[in-house]
C-alpha cells in the first residue's frame, strides 16, 4: 500500500532525527525522504483518480479524489519545507542562534508535524479525523514557539489555547453528526464511508446545528474571520520554513475537514445553507484581512493577513459549489500552497538577513539579496492573482463562477477587495525592494539548497498557470466528482 | 441514582466558579471527574458493556489522577501567586452561573433530546459544564484558568456524548482521552515558559502582539 510510504516515512524520518547528530547530513536525509513521498502521493493521486476511492485497514484509512488532492499539496510543501531547511537550519546554527541539540529536536518535531498533517486526509472516521487535526495544533505549538522568545512564547500560547477551543466546538459538531446518525436508527459509526451513502435520511435540523458547530470549530484552525486571531501572531513568530507549512497546507487540513461534513450536508439536500455560511465567512475573512493589510508594517504578518485573504476565497469557491467554483478552488488550494511557501521561504531569508520584521527599515532588497529579491517579487505579483501566474487561473474561474450563477454582489466585493490588496502589496513591496541599502548592509550569498526550493516552487506556480489551459476539463471533471465522494 | 449524579456533576461545576485559588480550580476539576466516572461506570453496569467499563477506568487513571497531579506539580514548580485573578468576581459569577444553566435547559429542550427525560436534564448539564468553562476561561487571569477551563469543557463534551449517542466509537474515545491529556500535558509546559520568560503567568498581560 502506497499510503503506508506516506504515513511512515515521515515516522521514520522522525525517529532517525533521534540518531543522526549531524544536521546537514540529516537535512539531506529528510529531503530526500520527502521526495520519495512526493512520488507516492502523485502514485495516490493517480490511482484515486482511476478508481474512486481507496480503502485499507479494515475500513481506518479511505482515501477518495478529495483526500488525494489535500496529500499531493501537502506532500509538496512538505518537499519544499525540507529542502529550504537545510541552509536555514545551517545559517541559525552558524549564527548561534539555535544548538545542535535543538536542531534535532526541529527535525523531530517537523516530521512529526508532517506525519499528523498526512494522517488528517486519511483517516476514515471522523473522531479520528478531530484527533488528527487536534495533535497537528499540539505539535505545531512547539514549533511556533520554538524560539522561546518573549513574543514566539505567547503567540504560541494564544495559537494553542484558542485552536483546543475552537476544535472543542467541533468536537460538540462531531458528536452530533453521529447523533443524527444513530437516530435514523443505523448501527452506531462515526466513519465517513458509512455516513455519507444515508446522509439523505439524516435529520436535517441536527445536521444544521452540527455543522454551525463544525465550521466555527474547524474555522478557527483554517483561519476564517472573524475566529482568525491566532493567525498572524502563530504565523509571524514560527521559523521561517514552518510557516509556510502552517500557512500553506496546515489551513488547508482544516478546510478539509469542513468539507467532508459540508459533504455529508450537501448530499442530505442543504446545499442552499451550506452555500449562504460559506459565503458570508469567506466574505468576512476577505474583509477583515484587507483591511488589516493596508495597516500592517510587519512583513511576516503582512503575509499571514493574506493567507487569511485566501482562505476566504478558497470558502467562497467552494461555498458556490458550481463545478467551476469548485475546480477553481481546488486549484486555489493548490496555487496558494506554493506561492505563499515561496514567498514565506523569500520572508525568512530578508528576515535573517536584516535581523528585523518591519517593512519600513526594510530597504533595497533586490540589490542585497537579488535572486531571492527577483523571484519574491514575482511571487508577490502571483500572489495578487497576477495573469500568467496560476493563481490568477483559479481566482478567476471562481469569478466566473459568480457571475455565471448570478451572484453580481459576491463578485464585486471580491473584486474590489482583490484590487484594495493588490495595491496595498504593490505599494509595500516597491517601498522594500526598491532604494538604497540601509547603512551597513552588504550583498549577501544565498545557499544553494534554499535556491532550490525557490525553483522548484517558482516553476509550479509558472507551470500550472500554462498547463490549466489545456487541462481545465479534467479539473472540471475531478471537480464534479468530488462532491460525490 | 443517575439525577443525584447529574446534580452533583453540576454542584462540582460550580464549585469551580467560586474557587479563587488555583488548587481549589483543580480540586473542583478532580470531583468533577470523578462524578463523570461515576455516572459512566453506572451506565457501564446498567448496560453490562466492557467498552464501558473501560473508558470509566480511563477516566479515573487521566482525569482523576493523572492530569490534576500534573497540574499540581506545575504550580508547585513555578511556584507563583495562587490566586486566580478574577475579572468577574466570584459572587456574580455564581449569580451567572444559573443563567447559563438555565439556556442551556431551553436549549436541550428545543433541540428535542429526550423529552422531559433524565437525557434532557443529562444534555442540559453537559451545555452548561461546556457554558461554563468557556466562561471560566474568559473570566480568569491565570493562565492556569485557561487550561482547567479547556479540561472542563471536555469534561462537557465527553458528557454530551455519552448521554445522546451513547458515546464515541471505542477506539475513537481511546484516542480522544490520549489527546486530552497530551494537551495538558504540552499546555502545562508553556505555562512553564511563560513563567520564566514573564516571571508571571497573567494572560491580560500578554499583549506583544498587535495588529
């Protein structure tokens, strides 16, 4: 089975980080491992796509075409994470910024966190599906305060306890999934195979409240407004390469995990309520996260205020729930995935190189560091839905999408926070990367390992912009498949 | 039997409210597992169900025992100022108390569990055990407060779920009461580091983060 390379590889990785002192070797290990993961989740992918859905364990792990997608963007950044570790791990070492000991204890904890993240697309049953996504909080907090300073201690403190509350609620959600399942009188289950082929007999009124219950739980942890609080402080204050695994695909899980109830929702004939709670949440995401962009002068926030940006698009996507809107989403997933993880990678490397995080005593990137300067400011044009990159494809179709279902008010407020953003980060960036070098700075070298993973991100933001040209029918398909289970 | 176990689930929770000491929180949180132990053991011995019997002992070894020892051993440790720090005093706390008891009723009611049974009155107790954590949790300084309210509305949840479905499937119990107290554990490992990177653990002055 290709999903137990998945599961444990990173296990592997994660007691190996125990013996192997030498955190250059390891790092190589440990990318190579995420390699070999990255080729298996593309096998799942695949293999899902051409027949249906995938059962092992005795019924535990089920994978279908939903599942595939979130382990095949996982898998990515992950490979990506690792690869950026290497010299950033190197540097913090070179700088006495961490010890030997502790960059064990980082590796340890990334693939454990890896590990969790994997586990959340995979497993059947939805308890097990709230353990999962609750252990990725757990481990990830260690993470965010790994540097034990004053401000990455609290923010992990504030990450911590308001995600355990918010996932309580969807604890409370849950159980009241599996009531309405045990009173249509069939045999006490809480897995997702067996819920979804009855959901059209469930009691409607007990799934309403139970997935109110579900999307503000699992909507704080994927970072929806207004539960998002913990978002920027978490995500500004991890290392560098976690915080593009936070924002990229952690979010990501917990949107997953809203899907597979919205599912079960949909298919008991709710689909209008699932539409409306979608869309005002992605709305009020997109609001509040211009907003806070305009003001901001920290740039790692800066960029945590967008993942909140795109997560309300990805919830309008989905919460419009034509195959367009769909697909779309899917592929925003996909396209916010790697764009946010370069530009998080592009942010660690002009934090380390300037000691500090305010925009305004930022200066003259592109001649201090210029290759990450070149393709970080590319990265930003992508990231604002820019037209040959991907992610202009995807905000696009789920515009379309709006318009083509009649939703004119949808549409334009998208657009005109869309257009608020983008100038915000025009304006932001020209001011950072353009100008003189501030007193005492010199050209920097960039390591080779982190190169790397800019390229290897860059060509998949270039590249799915050109191939979803040719490709949108499959998404299509894959997307009307995907509601189905 | 089981209405004087609800009842005194219910008179523990409100204990809770008028501790203003953090060991009298977790000894308030200590009988309330154990009442939750009680009432599950009941309903092990009325349905005859192992499963039952042995998500009870599980709750007597992590609830009762295990998680407040290690909560104890962290006050010890830090060895800070044990009052809780109330921003809502504990007279009108109790005297909010009953309000949050009493929505909870109406709503237990009008989402129909049970009928006027003992369930409904079961349900009406787990929402408000759940109400009041979350209110413990906003209404207390310490960050003690916030992990012991976090536990208390699990208590609630674990409550809610044994009385309208009969509980989780096993092995998803298993897994939640193992998560439970890792999440303890790790919580109680940051007060740690608050302590000593603060030397306070007052969550109202935690405010480096803006924006």
């Amino acid at each position: 089975m290709v999903m137990f390379i998945i599961l444990g590889i990173p296990l592997l990785l994660a007691a190996g980080a125990f013996f192997i002192k030498r955190e250059r070797l390891f790092g190589m290990i440990n990318c190579f491992g995420y390699f070999l993961v990255l080729c298996a989740s593309i096998f799942i992918f695949k293999e899902a796509v051409s027949t249906g859905n995938i059962k092992a364990l005795a019924n535990f792990i089920y994978l279908d075409i939903l599942s595939a997608v979130f382990i095949l963007v996982i898998s990515v950044v992950a490979f990506a994470a690792a690869l950026y570790s290497i010299a950033y791990i190197s540097k913090d070492i070179k700088e006495n910024i961490i010890s030997r000991r502790k960059a064990g204890f980082y590796y340890l904890l990334f693939n454990l966190f890896c590990f969790s993240m994997f586990c959340v697309p995979a497993v059947n049953n939805l308890g097990m599906l709230w353990v999962a996504i609750e252990m990725t909080t757990l481990i990830s907090a260690f993470l965010v305060g790994f540097y034990n300073s004053k401000e990455s201690v609290e923010a992990a403190w504030k990450y911590i306890i308001i995600c355990s509350v918010g996932i309580a609620f969807a604890l409370l959600g849950t159980i009241l999934f599996s009531y309405a399942f045990s009173i249509s009188g069939l045999s006490k289950s809480l897995n997702w195979s067996d819920m979804m082929p009855v959901a059209h007999v469930l009691d409607k009124n007990i799934l309403k409240i139970a997935f109110i219950f579900v999307l503000v739980g699992y909507g704080t942890k994927a970072g929806l407004a207004p539960m998002h609080t913990w978002l920027p402080d978490a995500h500004s204050q991890a290392i560098a390469p976690i915080s593009a695994l936070l924002s990229g695909v952690l979010l990501k899980t917990a949107v997953y995990a809203i899907l597979r109830f919205g599912i079960i929702l949909i298919k008991s004939g709710e689909m209008a309520y699932f539409t409306h709670l979608m869309i005002l949440f992605g709305v009020i995401s997109l609001a509040i996260s211009s907003g806070f962009i305009l003001i901001q002068k920290d740039l790692k926030r800066l960029l945590a205020y967008s993942s909140i940006e795109h997560i309300g698009i990805i919830a309008i996507g989905f919460g419009l729930g034509s195959p367009l809107a769909i697909g779309g989403a899917i592929l925003h997933i996909f396209n916010h995935a790697v764009t946010k993880s370069l530009m998080f990678f592009g942010a660690g490397n002009i934090v380390s190189a300037y000691k500090k995080h305010n925009m305004n005593s930022i200066r003259g990137v592109i001649k201090a560091l210029p290759f990450t300067g070149i393709l970080m400011l590319l990265g930003m044009f992508a990231l604002t839905g820019f037209p040959p990159f991907s992610i202009f494809i995807s905000e696009i179709m789920i515009i379309t999408a709006a318009f083509a279902k009649g939703s004119y008010i949808i549409a334009f407020l998208m657009l005109f926070f869309l257009s608020v953003i983008f100038g915000a980060f025009i304006f932001y960036f020209g001011k950072m990367f353009f100008g003189n070098l501030p007193k005492g700075m010199e050209k920097s070298g960039e390591p080779l390992s982190g190169k790397f993973a800019f390229l290897f991100l860059f060509i998949l933001i270039c590249g799915l912009g050109a191939v979803m040209v040719f490709k949108y029918k499959d998404l299509l398909w894959i997307a009307q498949r995907l509601l189905q289970g | 039997m089981q209405g004087i176990i609800l009842f005194l689930l219910l008179a523990s929770t409100y204990l809770m409210i008028i501790a203003k000491r953090v060991p009298a929180l977790i000894r308030g949180f200590r009988y309330q597992s154990f009442f939750l132990f009680l009432a599950t053991f009941i309903a092990a011995f009325k349905e005859n169900q192992v499963e039952l019997y042995v998500v009870s002992v599980m709750i007597i070894l992590v609830k009762v025992i295990l998680i407040p020892y290690f909560l104890d051993l962290t006050v010890k440790k830090i060895n800070v100022d044990e009052n809780l720090g109330l921003f809502v005093n504990s007279q009108l706390s109790l005297a909010l108390a009953p309000v949050f008891t009493y929505y909870s009723w109406v709503l237990s009611v009008n989402l129909g569990f049970g009928q006027g049974t003992l369930q409904s009155a079961a349900v009406a107790v787990a929402f408000s055990v759940i109400s009041i954590g979350a209110f413990l949790m906003v209404s207390r300084m310490k960050a003690f407060t916030q992990v012991v309210g976090i536990l208390i509305m699990e208590n609630g949840i674990f409550l809610f779920a044994s009385s309208v479905s009969g509980g989780m499937p096993f092995f998803a119990e298993i897994a939640i009461f193992f998560d439970v107290f890792i999440s303890a554990v790790i919580m109680g490992i940051f007060v740690f580091r608050i302590n000593k990177l603060f030397t306070h653990i007052d969550v109202n002055k935690l405010s480096r983060l803006k924006g």
